[in-house]
C-alpha cells in the first residue's frame, strides 16, 4: 500500500500544495510557544500541585519539564523537516499509518474543543463576579463570537491577538518572579528573606512523601500542554523552516525558568499549606503575603487573559487539525473548503462543538460533559506517545533518504527518545493505579481504542480501492 495513494498533498515535504495563508511571522511564532502554555493551569491549577507535593512540587514542575522539553524537541525535529499544518499528527501518519495520524489529530480536536468550552466557562465566571446579575451564558456566548469571528479573518488576526495576549501573560510572570526574587533575596522593602524555612520545615521538602511528588508531577504535566499549537502554527508562517526551529530552541529554556522558577519563588515565600494556596490561588496568595494591593483583582485579570488566549489559541489549533485531516480524507469533505487562506467552515465546526460542549455543562454536567472531561484527560500524554515514536521512525528515515533536512534535531537520539517514551508510559501508569485518576485513563483509552479502530478500518479500506 502506497500512503502517497491515500494521502496526497498535505504529507508532502513543507506541504506545498497547501491553501492556507502564510501570515504568521517569526514574532507571532515565539509568543505562541510561549504563551500557549502560560495558562489558568498554571496560575490556578498548580495549587492544587503544591497542596499534594509541598516544596517538592519544584522537582515535580522541573522532571515533568524535562519530559516536555524532549517531546518538543522531538516535535521540532520533525516539524522543521516537514512543515505541516497538521503537525503531529501527519507525522503519525508518515511514520506509522493513516490509522495513527487519524487518532493523534481526532483526539487532540477533541481535547482542543472541551478546552475551549472549559476556558469560557472560566473567562464567564470571572466576568459574572465583576458584573453580579449578568448570566454567565451571555458572556460564554460574547467570548466565543469574538474568537471564532477572529479566527474567520485572515491568520494575521490569530497571530497578532496571541502576540499580545502573550505579551501580557509573560509580562505579568516577568513581574511576579522580579518581586518574588527581591523578596526571596529580602531586598523586597517592608519584607524580610524567608531563607529556606518553608522549603525544609512544616513537614520538609517532601512532606507526602513519594506518594505527593508523584501528584504533583501529574498536575504540572497537564499545566504544560499547549506547545504543541506552534508546530501548527508554523506551517502558515512565511519561512515554517527557520520559524519552528526558532521557535522550539528559544521557547524550552524559557518555560523552564517560568515554571519551575515560579514555583521556587512561591514556596520559598509561603508555607505549601498555607490555605490561600488552594483557595486563592498560588500567585495571588504570594502576591497577598508581599503586601501588593488588589492582588487578588490583578491575578483575576491575568487569569482572564490567560482564558481568553487559550481560547483563541484553541480554536485555531482545532480548526486547522480538522482542515489537515479532512485534507488527507479523514473528516467530512464540507469542513475542507477554504476561502481567503482561512478553513472558515472548519472553524465553525471547532467553535460549534466548543459551544455544544458549554451547554452540556449546563445541562448534565455529571453525565455527558463529565464524560468529556474524563476522555480528554490522558489525550496529551497519548499525543506525546505518538511523537516520540514518529520521531523514532522519521529519524531513521530522514538520515537515509534526506538528511540535509534535519536542521533541529533531538538531543541524544535514539536513547532520550526512548527516555522520553518510558517517561510518557510511566506517567499513564502513575494515572491508572490513582484512584482520582484511574477513570480518566479509562476513558481516554476508550477514546483512544475507538479512533483507532475507526482509522484502521478506513485504512483497509482505502487500501482495498487502490
């Protein structure tokens, strides 16, 4: 069987027949991977990290950052070899079969979509404390005609409101950890310097013991899900070469000191049981401690940003998996049209689905939209697993056929990418044996195990014609 048969123009090298736009620049691309993966995990979620690991959660961020670090790496690698707005999951499919890119691209759409319905449901419960009597509905409604509108324009719109969105998440994080180092430093006027006492005291640095470092890690690997949107995006950049292999070397560092950096400042500043940690929030609690008035209000704010990015950011990332699979004849012919370099009809379908998913809240918010939750749970682990062994495959075929093409590659190759696989099997397994976790892995796998089945049998199938 010949993929080029049953996959033409979008697996080609660089994707030339492509009909997107190309109106990304390099400036749009960084601010993307960097502020794709500054989110409300990080700001809020993290509590809940820091609660189950204490100050161990600052190994937890850093070994789960590692792990990113190489599936980006590996991501890179491929995506600067070849270009394509389907990224990963054309990989999939170059390395391993049609049946593999259909699963890695079905179910990242689907973890894409709850995740816009999720921040909307977030950005409206904000907005509702600010304006009491509104209905949270209306500015669900409000935010998600603003971002599909924007998608619908040309790929400039989404890139210049993530530049900014970005910049004004980095910003406050560039600012967050400023403050927290003078205070650490105890330079910081009206503080003194904690030293290490919250880091060895109140329980010391594993207070939970090896049972709390491993929640912890499995919290900050979901916090760090939404690089993978720059690959995506490189593909409608002016030169997607140079622009995702940029983008992946400058971005890796700077997440490290972002996360694992915060999380140093947070509890070196404030006891990890401190109960504003979990109930106000990480940032806002250290800003409460340092004195800074309104915290709480700023941190509202920046959450609120950090909704409304991952929203646009979702959205497009949706929108153009679902073009890249309905181009390799994966998906419904009607979502494939494009007009003006946008696949309009594609974001429709992301943004429906996103709002279908925010009326099931509403509705049966214990039955279908708990389903929806629990099956996108372990999907970015799933997508990771699918990378690294595309990676493994496309690297022995990249060296042998056109080698001048690795122009990124990953570190340490073939043995970090087995690390990195062993360190995605081993974060799945750490899911299965939790009890809060153990349905989430259920239910992804069903996931998994139907997309799979489906892609396979459309695979005989396109094979069975040719």
């Amino acid at each position: 069987m010949s993929q080029s048969t049953i996959t033409p123009p979008e697996l080609r090298p660089s994707a030339p027949g492509s009909p997107l736009g190309t109106g990304l620049k390099q400036r749009h691309l960084s601010m993307i991977a960097l502020g794709g993966v500054i989110g409300a995990g990080l700001f809020v979620g993290s509590g809940a990290g820091i609660a189950a690991a204490g100050p161990s959660i600052v190994l937890a961020y850093a070994v789960s950052g590692l792990l990113v670090m190489f599936v980006m790496r590996m991501l890179g690698e491929m995506s600067a070899a070849n270009p394509a707005s389907g990224s990963f999951s054309v990989h999939a499919e170059r390395a391993i079969g049609p049946w593999a890119g259909f699963t890695a691209g079905w179910m990242f759409w689907i973890l894409l979509c709850v995740g816009v319905a999720i921040e909307a449901i977030g950005a409206a419960h904000i907005m509702t404390g600010w304006f009491p009597g509104t209905p949270s509905w209306l500015w669900v409604l409000v935010f998600m005609a603003l971002f599909c509108g924007s998608n619908l324009g040309a790929v400039r719109n989404f890139g210049e409101f993530e530049f900014w969105f970005a910049a004004l998440k980095i910003g406050a994080i560039g600012l967050f950890l400023g403050l927290g180092v003078l205070a650490v430093l105890g330079l910081l006027p009206g503080t003194s310097s904690p030293g290490a006492a919250n880091l060895a005291h109140t329980g010391g640095f594993l207070p939970h013991g090896v049972d709390g470092l491993l929640v912890g890690v499995l919290a900050s690997v979901v916090a760090y899900g939404g690089l993978e949107t720059v690959t995506i995006a490189a593909a409608e950049s002016d030169d997607p070469v140079r622009g995702v292999a940029r983008a992946v070397r400058t971005t890796m560092w700077r997440i490290a000191i972002v996360y694992v950096g915060s999380m140093l400042v947070i509890v070196t500043l404030l006891p990890w049981n401190d109960p504003a940690v979990t109930e106000h929030g990480p940032y806002a609690a250290t800003l409460d401690h340092l004195g800074i008035p309104a915290a709480g209000q700023i941190m509202n704010v920046v959450i609120l940003i950090a909704l409304l990015s991952a929203m646009n950011a979702n959205i497009y990332g949706s929108s153009r998996m679902a073009h890249s699979l309905v181009s390799r004849g994966q998906g419904p012919r009607a979502l494939g049209k494009v007009s003006g370099g946008v696949p309009r009809r594609a974001v429709l379908a992301s943004s429906g689905f996103g709002f279908v998913t925010v009326l099931l809240s509403y509705w049966y918010p214990d039955t279908l939209f708990a389903w929806l939750l629990n099956m996108v749970g372990g999907v970015i682990l799933i997508v990771w697993g699918f990378i690294a062994v595309s990676q493994f495959v496309l690297r022995r075929r990249l060296e042998r056929e056109a080698p001048e093409k690795l122009t990124v590659r990953m570190w340490g190759f073939p043995y970090l990418t087995w690390v990195a696989l062993a360190g995605v099997a081993g974060v799945l397994v750490l899911m299965a044996v939790g009890e809060d976790t153990r349905t989430q892995v259920l239910f992804t796998g069903g996931l998994a195990a139907a997309l799979a089945a489906t892609g396979y049998l459309m695979q005989r199938r396109a094979a069975a014609r040719t």
